[in-house]
C-alpha cells in the first residue's frame, strides 16, 4: 500500500530556520490530509490538517500547503525549534474519515 | 486536555496465546480504531468501530482478531492466537462525529516470542 508515501526518510535543519516536509499521494479521491507528530515511545499527535478545498492551512508555526493537481502537499515550520525534532507522518482519509493512510514518516532533527 | 489512554503499555506473550489490548478512548467520542507500526514499518490501519459495530477493516484484521467495547468507556483489541509476526505497537484512537482528526493513544508494544 503505497498511496502516501514519504520520500525523505530524514532531514536536518538549524534552529531558527524553516522546514519544510514533503508528502506525495496517488489516490485523487482523498479529500482530507492531516500531519501527525510522533516521538519515541509515544503514539501519534495530531499536528495540522487541511480539507482538499483549500489550498493552505495555516496554525501557528506550522502551515500545511496542498497541490492537488500535483498530489501533493507540505508542512513548513518556521520557525524550527529544537523541540520540533521527532517523526513527522502525513495521513490522508476519503470521505468518512475511518481509515487513515499513513506515509512512511520523515525524522526531523533541529539542530541547536 | 483529554487523551486516549491504552493499557498496558508493553506485552510480552508467548506464541499461540491469546491477548488483549485495552483502550480508554476520549469519552465523547463516537469512532475508535486500532492501528498497529511493525518496527521500522508504516503506521497501518487495522479497524475501525462505530455505534457498536465494525465500519471498515483491513486485510490485515482476520479471523483471529476482534474488537468489543464492552462497557462505555473501553475498547479492546483481542488477538486470539499470537504470531510471531503480530510483534508491533498497536495504538488505539478516537475521533468525535467523523468529521475531525483522530487522538493517539501513547501505544502498546506487543513483543510475541
């Protein structure tokens, strides 16, 4: 099942700088996009989410961006704190919101 | 702030024996499901319960699993003859009337040996 799928399994950014996290998708029937925060030992936290009639949604440091013709959307951070480091993962659901489909995660690191 | 709480938070079972994870959902929810992430694997959807029943499974939720609420406040996950490759973190979640996101519990590690 590859239909969210995380192409950077990682990525390092200075504190203080922006970041940004891709995630890519192939089925054009989802309509919902959420972006979850995880650390060690500890379950997924909801972070930021979009419907698929908008074009960006913003909270804060966080904004979720979504290019429907391209399938694709990302989180940008801005700007990063070392607290931000941990496992990002998209999620996307169709219609009723009982299955998510998770990408693989992107580790980020914050560097002080 | 409300949280998802699941118990315990690791299991060690021998294989072919029958576990059970439990889960104290948010309390005015209404939708619950179990996902489970295999090390180093994807977050997968496993099942998903609404107004006391099943609403979607996956390939991955057979015969051997099964979900109950059986009081109003917790929703178990039962797995009734352990395999080897059942060894993950299963995390239960709930959402309100569908239409918002769903809240992680902090997980249990099932270790199947």
């Amino acid at each position: 099942d590859q239909q969210v799928k995380q192409n950077s399994p990682s990525l390092s950014v200075q504190e203080g700088r922006i970041s940004i996290l891709n995630c890519d998708y192939t089925n054009s029937m989802f309509d919902y996009f959420l972006w979850y925060k995880k650390y060690p030992a500890e379950g997924p936290t909801f972070l930021i989410s979009i419907s698929s009639i908008k074009d960006k949604n913003e909270d804060g440091r966080f904004t979720v961006f979504l290019n429907k013709s391209a399938k694709h959307l990302s989180l940008h951070i801005v700007p990063s704190q070392p607290g931000d480091s941990a496992v990002y993962f998209c999620a996307a659901s169709i219609n009723n919101f009982n299955k998510f489909y998770f990408g693989s995660g992107t580790k980020l690191n914050v560097k002080p | 702030e409300p949280e998802v709480t699941q118990t315990p938070s690791h299991q060690v079972t021998q294989m072919g024996q029958e576990v059970i994870l439990r889960c104290v959902p948010i309390s005015n929810h209404l939708y619950f499901y179990w996902y489970r992430q295999i090390l180093g694997q994807k977050v997968e959807f496993l099942v998903s319960f609404y107004n006391n029943e099943i609403s979607e499974k996956s390939e991955i939720f057979d015969d051997q699993f099964s979900v109950e609420r059986p009081d109003g406040s917790n929703f178990t996950l039962k797995i009734r003859s352990t395999k080897l490759e059942d060894s993950a973190m299963y995390f239960c979640a709930s959402s309100d009337d569908g239409n918002t996101e769903a809240f992680f519990g902090q997980g249990t590690r099932l270790t199947v040996v």
